[in-house]
C-alpha cells in the first residue's frame, strides 16, 4: 500500500476527491496524513471525520521560511510517504524542502500553466480576454507552479464569467484530474521524461 499525504491550507475540496477515488476505486494506496499550515483548515475536520491522521504545521509560529520547511519536512517525513499531494496549499517551499521530496510531489494549480502561475488566476485569464482556462496537475520543482505537467483540464469561457464562476467550474474539473492523477502515480504509469511526462498506457492527459 502506498502512503499518500496532503499538504492542504483550507477546505480541501481536492484531497477529499482523492481520499474518496482512493476508496472507491481500490487504489493501492492510501491517504495516510493531511498537513496543514493553518490551524483552522476545514480539511482537518474532514480528515479528522475519516480516521486520517492530521498535523498542523503553523507557517506563523516559525521565524524564517527555512524554519518553516524544515518543521514541514519533519512531520511529513515522519508520516513516511511514498507520495506528497499539495491540494490548495498555499505556502511556497523552498528548494531544500523540494529536493527532499521532488519526484514524488504533486501539485494542482487552477490555471493552465505555464500560464498565470500565482495567485488570482481567474481573475487574470478573464482580463487576459482568454478564451478557455484550466487546471494543471505538475509535478513540483523548485520553481513555483512549473514542472512538468501530468495532466490539464480546459474549461471555455462564456460570457457572463466571473473569477468566482469560472474558479467554480474549474474546480468541477480539478475533482476529475487530481485524483486520476494520483492514481497514475501510485500504480507507477508515470514517467518523466524531460519536461514531459508520459503515461503509460497512453492516456489522454487532457480533460477537455
Ligand atoms: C484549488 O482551486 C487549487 O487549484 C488551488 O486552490 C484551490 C484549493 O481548493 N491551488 C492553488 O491556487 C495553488 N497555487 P481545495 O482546498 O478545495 O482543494
């Protein structure tokens, strides 16, 4: 069984949907541990709810972003897993913390990047005048929101969006990428090449 554990900063919409996919569809794995940097995460109590050990990591209660990551690193490491799953959390690590884990961390970021890497994608890609937005499963590196990407979901525009529309028909798609994602990587079908990465069996790596 492999050991998943989500870093998460609040609801947690995304590792509920991998928690749940993991469940129903028998993955050889299992979320083991949600860790969260704000104590009030609403993930908590879902993980609490399900029997999932939980910890709190507080980004205030530390003095530098090295003492940060390195109190991150312990607790993660502490839960041994085999994959880290960044849902919605939103603290940047550094490079050291990155390393430590990098090949087997993904992340999901609500933009099709290398597009709008940051934060207020939604609102930047309606300003943009794009007309499709997404969702983008990467694997991280140390460089915030890029590395090589797993999978994307492209939502049209229509007209009439706001960034809280759009963000919520986005998110739709981000419940169906993530965990499908996850599941790839855990029954081993992913395969970094470069930049690129390559499922196995030749699925198609874009929800459209
Ligand atoms: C999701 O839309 C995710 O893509 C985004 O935060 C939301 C978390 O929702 N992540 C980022 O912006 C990371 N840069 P959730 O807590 O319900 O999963």
């Amino acid at each position: 069984m492999k050991r998943i554990v989500t870093l998460v900063s609040g609801r947690g919409t995304n590792m509920q949907a991998i928690h749940a996919a993991s469940l129903q569809q028998g993955w050889p794995a299992a979320v083991v541990g949600v860790v969260s940097n704000r104590p009030g995460a609403a993930a908590l109590d879902y993980a609490a709810a399900h029997g999932i050990a939980t910890a709190v990591v507080d980004h205030r209660s530390h003095a530098s972003r090295e003492a940060f990551d390195e109190a991150l690193a312990e607790t993660v490491q502490a839960l041994d897993p085999d994959l880290l799953v960044l849902a919605g959390f939103m603290r940047i690590l550094g490079a050291g913390f990155v390393r430590r884990f990098e090949g087997r961390m993904l992340n999901i970021h609500p933009s099709l990047l290398p597009s709008f890497p940051g934060l207020h994608t939604h609102r930047r890609a309606l300003e943009a005048g794009c007309k499709a937005v997404g969702a983008t499963v990467h694997f991280v590196t140390a460089e915030l929101d890029h590395g090589p990407i797993v999978m994307q979901s492209v939502v049209p525009v229509r007209p009439g969006d706001d960034e809280h529309r759009l963000a919520d028909r986005v998110l739709a798609t981000e419940h169906s990428i993530y965990p499908l994602a996850v599941r790839w990587f855990v029954e081993g079908k992913l395969r970094i090449e470069g930049q690129r990465v390559r499922q196995a069996d030749g699925a198609s790596q874009v929800l459209m």
